[in-house]
C-alpha cells in the first residue's frame, strides 16, 4: 500500500511540473489535423451484439474506429451531413 501512494504522489507531482511549465503550454500538441467535416459518433447497442451496428455505420457512410463489443459501444467516424439519421 505504501508503495502503491508513493508511485501516486510521483505521478502526480510529475504531471504537475510537466502541466505547470510555460514552455509545456506553449507547444502546440503533435497531432494530425483532423479531416475537414469528419466527426465522430457513439453508437450505442446491446452488449456483445454490435454486428449489425457495425453493418449499418459502413452502410450509411461512416468506419468503425473502436469497438467495445462487451458493453455495446462503437466509435464510429464518418463525413456525411445525414450519417447520424
């Protein structure tokens, strides 16, 4: 237990000097930038029942970008203005 509060207050303090530093706030972050008009959606389902969910983003437009099949969640992404209808 004593270790498992030192690795906390560590990260923590560490994510501090990282988080207060000027120059950590000045950089831009690395990131590609997103495609113009593409936008991302949660589609909800019944767990472990996802195939037709996933079937239909594809079908309207859209990719899956994460699944979780276990809970019945997808990420999907697409850039059609009727893709959430």
């Amino acid at each position: 237990m004593l270790i498992r509060r030192a690795a906390i207050a560590a990260v923590l303090a560490t994510g501090l000097v990282i988080a207060g530093s000027p120059a950590a706030l000045a950089k831009p972050l690395d990131v590609a930038a997103p495609l113009a008009g593409l936008r991302a959606y949660f589609v909800i389902t019944a767990p472990n029942d996802t195939a037709g969910a996933k079937s239909a983003v594809a079908t309207n437009g859209g990719t899956v970008f994460a699944s979780y099949d276990a809970i019945g969640v997808i990420v999907a992404h697409s850039t059609s203005t009727t893709f959430a209808a």
